[in-house]
C-alpha cells in the first residue's frame, strides 16, 4: 500500500504543496532540454546529409570550445576570437568534406561511421597537442553572457532563472529554428533533402555532394560551437564535454535521426522527462536515475515507433 | 619506391617514438613506472599529480645525484584514469624492473592490489584506492599514506561535529559513481548509524558531472545541512557552480582532498568563495624543496608544467607528496638492507621503516608542509590527520589545524574490511607484525 502511494499520489502532493519547486523542476529540464536539442542537431543535421552517425560531434564541441578560449588566452578581443574560431570550425569542414567524405562517396554507412571514429580521436590529438589537458575557464562574461539571476516568489517559495540559463535557452533556441527553417525552407535545404535520400540521384540532378557536405559540416561546427559556449559556462572546458554528447543519444532515438523537429521536442520530452522522474519518482529507485531513465524511453520508442516521433519511415522493396 | 619511402619514413618516426616514450633503464637506476593521466575527462587532476612527481625525482637527482647515489628514471604510461589501459601499462612496465607503483586511480588500483603479492613490486596508493590496504598484516604489498579515505571521512565528521554538532544533521554525500566515489559509502552508513545523523546520497555518474541540475534540485528538496563531496574532475567545477546557484551555503559544502584543486576552483572563480576541501600536503611553494624543483628542474626547462606559477599547486604539490614518501622508503630501504640498489621487494620493506618526523621534514625542506608519519609493519596508512582549506575566490587558504581521524572507529573496521577481502582468496599470503 505504501507503495503504491509513494508511486501514484506523494509525488503529486509534493508538486502542489510546493509549486516553487515544482516550477524550478521545469525551468531546469526546459534548459536542459533546449541544450539536448542543440546537441541533437548537430548529430540530426550530418545524418541527413550523409545518413551517417557522426561520431565525432563530441569532440567537436570540445575542439570549437578549446579553440575559442584558446585564441582569447592569446589577447584576442572576445568576439574576434569567436569570429576566428568560426572559421577554424569552417576550415574543419572543408577538411572533412575533402579528406574524408569526398573519398568514401557511396561506401558503406558503416565505413562512413569509422571514419567520424577516426576524426574523433585526430581531434583529440590534435587538441591536446595544442591546446594541453588542463580545465579552461569558458570567457562567458567576455561575450556577453550574463551572470546572476531573477528571483520570482511562488507561493512560499522563490523560483531562481539563472540569466546564464535563460540566454542558454534563448541562444539554442534560436539557433535549433534558424538552422531547422534554412535547412527546411531554403534551396539548400532541398538539396540537403535530396543528398540524404539519395546520392546518386542527387548527384544526376546536379546538386553538389561536396558543397552540401561542406555546408553541412560547418553548421554542425557552429552547433558544436554554440553547445561547447553553453555547456562551458555551466562548468569548464575540458575535454569531460565530449561526454555530454552522450546525452544526445536517447533524444534522436525519441525524435529521430533525420528529422530538426524531432530533435527539439526529443530533447524537450528528455530534458522535462528525466527532470520530473529524478525528482518525483527516483527516490523508489535509489536515486539515479536520470542516467537510465532517458534511454528507457528512447528504448520503448524504438519498440513501438523505431524510426523516431518525426523520423521519416522508410520502406525498402525487396 | 614511394612505398619504400613511406614505409623507411614510417619506420623512423616508429623508433624516434620508441627512443622519447622509453627511457634507458640502467641496472643502477631506480625504475619507478608512473600511471598518469594528461589526457581525458580527469586530465585536469591528473597533470599536475604527474608533474610534481616526476619533478621531484628529477630535482633529487639534479640536485643529489639521486637517491643515495643512485638516479631515479620515471617513466609515464597514459591510463587516461581507465582502469583497463592502466593494468595494460602496469603489465607493460612491470619487467622492466619496477620499483613500486603508483596507479593514481582507485579503480587501477583495485585491479593491481591482488598482482602485487604475485609480482612482488609494492603498491602505494598515496590517500586513495581500496581503504583496507592500511591493515599491513593483511596487505604486506599495499600502503596508503598517509591517510585512507575512511580516515578522512571521519576527520571531515569530526570537522563537521566542531562547528554545530553531528547529531541529528542531514548529510549528503555527492560522488562521482565509480569505484572511488563509492570506497567509504560502507563506513558512512555505519557512522550515521553510530552518531545519530542521516545520509542522503548523490551519485553523479560520468555523464552527468558536467549536467548536475537533477542533482542539486534534489539538494534543495532534500535540505541537508552538509555536504560531502566525494568528486574528481570536472565534476567538482559543474558542483560548487551548481551549488552557488541554488544557494546552498559554500562553507557547508566540503570536498574530500582530491575534490578541492587550483585546477578546478579556477575556473569557477570567485563564485566559489568559501567551498571547502580537505588537505593533507601543502599549498604553495614557499616550501625550500619547491624552491629547488625550482631551481633544478623547472627553470631549467626539465619540467612538463606550463607555468612556473603551477608549481605549489594542491595536486601539484599532492605529487610531490608522493615521492617525497617513496624517497624516503628507498632510503630506508638502502640502509636497512646496506645495498645501494635495492629492488622492490627491499622497497617494501623500507615502505614499513622509514620515519618522516618533523625533524626530518625539516631536513628535506619541508617543514610544516605536511604532519609527520612514522611508518609500520602494522599500519600502512601511517594514522595521518587532514586540515580544511577555503576557497577565498583566487586560491586556496589553510583554515584548520590537523584534524586527526577516529581511528577508534576505523581501525576495526578496517580490519574487519581487510579480513572478509582476503576471506575468499586461497593462498592469500599475510605477515606477522610484532
């Protein structure tokens, strides 16, 4: 009986009796979600154009974050080293496009996907040897982010919005829409579609591989950029942030490989979702959870819906 | 040809690799293999450890010609804190004649306590790794100086029960949920249990140390008074900033020694003012033996640290700490056994002679740097105490004298613990200790 109590009505008593808290719980998985969604997007984006799962996008966030920090270390004005790790983060594309992609045009998905393997551990590398091991202080005050926060009172409680978060919330938004209508809307886009569909016939109708994959490459950079900013200022830069990456998993499994949409409201059902069970329900389990509880969900969307909430179902003629 | 090219060019970066990564290893030399990480998510903790102990082995055979005439070679293996990769170095390094190793991992550790009976090359996990190691009757090959984590977290109790009492106090405990995190989850239910306050745990896996939110709604739900924090890593950055924002009181919230470096409060900055951590070396480099790595080492260019100013670092000096502790256990070896070169077995045996007073702290430039430790057949943790030390925004400040352990309460559990981990292991051989 207590059981059952604790399952179906303490956690509901608990979330009227303190609504300031139960506001929190959202606000912290409403940020948590928006910033899944960015890590999603980056991976969704290089799915669609080479159907590809970049292995790499971690490290690419470690890789944009070092870099940005990095050059600012080296006196450069805050906006310009973002300016100039922009474009290390589009030379990195061009990289990839000429190097890598270019050379495996119709190879198998696999080879494709130990080839981003391959990118992950040269960037590793690569960062080490220039920018060293040691935790960086993300130069968040110098771009402008804003520190401090607004407090609301809520019942008998207050309800704390980090101003870091909200822009954290604010800037992935933005960015998860402004990529999702380019990508949705624009010439670009199109062809995008039709590279994921189809090389070959891509290709026949004149769309150019390598300019979609460049393109799509930096956008995953700038994403990787954006996520490395964000994530950076709620702890540091180190090479730990290759990790959070992970976290992206169980959202394209929710929201799809191939589909921006599903990527926003994948990494808003896991960030809310995982928020609400730790909080509520994850003392009946030990506590946890939230590192199981977002694959479990993925796993019970595979099981009834495998190809995502808004992945497109693809049925193959044998 | 250009196949011939590529592969006499492939051959020759392979031996100028083979020729930087492996140092000569001369019958006269001692060969101490150190399990580093400088890469990886706990790169962070792992540099400076690394770099203040190879760099006070270098000073003593700049400035001394070695240790008793005789030069120490320290040789990096990268286990990037994975424990696999460090039994893969160990085995890679263990025929070469190695001295004594320092695994810098609890995990690693855990993994090379039952070989170093077999190998007979002793394991020193300098205040971490598997806390029943201190019984030397049970573990003649394991040492732990000069503390265990179940000493420290009683020392931390203690700190605890100074300012306010224990006594029906809410506790939590947040850890990094591996091995390490999880070594004195045992004692503190015990010690609840036995002093009357309550535990609320917090485990953060290695994915979320950098995505703590859940973790620290939960803190504000639950309202302890304390928190221990049982962290490494990026996870000690992402908790005090996350704590800082729920407004959790910074001075209540206390790192164990390895959760409280320069390199994770600097990134944190002045929104850390107050958290607190243990210690048990020093800070800073004022120290006459820091002054010569100084000297003999980094300003000669000798050192892999990037800034002179690194060096008196917390973990920096923690590395120091370590060798310092071998050197004194290879000189009581040396006069023990009245061989110059001693091996790892005459090592083990200094590991439970040598006596680090003050007198001779003071000898070796570091007086005051750390409390004394006098080493035994019977006690291989050496009982050491730890002080508390205060983030001020910019560094890190001694603010407590030693606290010493309840060794009272530890002591039999660490037997008992000692005695059920050999309790299933046939053959296991222990010693006597008079």
């Amino acid at each position: 009986m207590d059981i059952l109590h604790s399952i179906f009505a303490a956690p509901f008593i608990d979330m009227y009796s303190a609504p300031d808290f139960l506001l929190q719980v959202l606000w912290e998985g409403f940020v948590s979600g928006t910033l899944y969604a960015l890590l999603a997007l980056g991976f969704v984006l290089i799915f669609k154009a080479s159907g590809v799962f970049n292995f790499a996008q971690g490290i690419m966030v470690v890789f944009a974050a070092l870099t940005l920090v990095g050059l600012h270390s080296l006196g450069m004005p805050a906006y310009v080293a973002l300016a100039l790790t922009i474009g290390v983060m589009g030379l990195l594309a061009l990289g990839v496009e000429r190097f890598i992609m270019r050379k495996l045009v119709n190879q198998p998905d696999i080879i494709l996907f130990m080839a981003t393997i391959g990118l992950t551990y040269f960037l590793i590398g690569l960062g080490e040897f220039v920018f060293g091991g040691e935790p960086q202080k993300m130069i968040a005050s110098e771009l402008g982010l804003p520190s401090g926060s607004i407090d609301f009172t809520v019942g008998r409680g207050v309800v704390i919005l980090e101003y870091a978060d909200i822009a954290a919330a604010v800037v992935a938004a933005l960015l998860v829409f402004s990529l999702g209508f380019f990508f949705s809307k624009t010439r670009i886009g199109r062809a995008l579609r039709a590279v994921a569909d189809d090389h070959q016939a891509a290709l026949s109708v004149g769309i150019s591989l390598n300019q979609i994959w460049a393109i799509v490459w930096f956008a995953s950079g700038i994403v990787a950029l954006a996520t490395g900013i964000m994530w950076g200022a709620k702890s540091d830069v180190s090479f730990a942030l290759q990790i959070i990456a992970l976290k992206a998993l169980p959202v394209l499994v929710l929201g799809g490989f191939t589909s921006i949409p599903g990527a926003i409201v994948g990494g808003l059902i896991i960030g809310f979702g995982e928020k609400i069970f730790e909080i509520y329900w994850g003392g009946l389990m030990g506590g946890g959870v939230e590192s199981w509880f977002a694959y479990v969900i993925a796993l019970i969307f595979l099981l009834f819906r495998p190809q995502g909430l808004f992945g497109e179902k693809i049925i193959d003629r044998i | 040809m250009k196949k011939l090219l590529a592969i006499g060019t492939a051959a020759a970066c392979l031996g100028a690799v083979l020729a930087t990564s492996a140092p000569a290893v001369a019958e006269d030399t001692f060969y101490i293999p150190s399990l580093s990480y400088r890469t990886g998510p706990f790169a962070g903790g792992g540099i400076p450890n690394a770099n203040g102990f190879a760099d006070y082995f270098n000073m003593l055979n700049e400035r001394d010609g070695g240790i008793g005439g005789v030069k120490v070679v320290v040789e990096e293996c990268e286990t990037g804190y994975n424990s696999k990769k460090g039994v893969e170095c160990y085995e890679a390094t263990k025929g070469k004649g190695a001295l004594v190793y320092n695994p810098l991992s609890t995990g690693i550790t855990l993994q090379l306590v039952p070989k170093a009976p077999v190998d007979k090359i002793p394991v020193f996990s300098s205040g971490y790794g598997l806390s029943a190691t201190a019984v030397g009757e049970k573990f003649p090959w394991g040492f732990n100086y000069p503390s265990t984590y179940w000493s420290q977290l009683t020392s931390i109790l203690k700190y605890i029960d100074s300012k306010g009492g224990l006594k029906g106090k809410k506790i939590g405990y947040l850890y990094l949920d591996v091995g390490y995190g999880k070594e004195p989850i045992p004692l503190l239910d015990v010690l609840s249990k036995k002093l009357g306050f309550s535990v609320t745990k917090y485990p953060v896996g290695v994915k979320e140390m950098q995505a703590q939110s859940s973790h620290w709604l939960k803190v504000r739900k639950d309202r302890p008074d304390w928190i221990i924090n049982w962290g490494w890593g990026a996870m000690n950055s992402t908790a005090v900033k996350e704590a800082a924002k729920i407004r959790f009181p910074l001075d209540r919230f206390i790192g164990n020694w390895w959760s409280g470096t320069h390199a994770d409060l600097r990134t944190v900055g002045a929104t850390g003012k107050g958290y607190m951590a243990a210690n048990f070396s020093g800070i800073g480099a004022s120290y006459p033996a820091l002054q010569d790595v100084l000297k003999y080492v980094v300003n000669k260019g000798k050192s892999q640290v990037k800034s002179k100013d690194l060096v008196g670092d917390v973990i920096y000096n923690r590395g120091v700490f370590q060798a310092v502790i071998i050197a004194e256990a290879i000189r009581s070896a040396q006069k023990t056994t009245g061989k110059k070169v001693i091996n790892a077995e005459d090592l083990r045996g200094g590991f439970e002679t040598f006596d680090l007073s003050e007198a001779r702290l003071k000898e070796i430039g570091l007086e005051g740097f750390t409390q004394p430790i006098k080493a035994s057949c019977k006690d291989h943790e050496g009982g050491g105490g730890i002080y508390m030390q205060q983030w001020d925004g910019k560094d890190w400040k001694r603010v407590s004298d030693m606290i010493s352990p309840m060794t009272d309460i530890v002591r039999p559990m660490l037997e008992k613990a000692a005695a059920k981990y050999i309790a299933d292991k046939p053959g296991w051989k222990t010693q006597t200790c008079k």
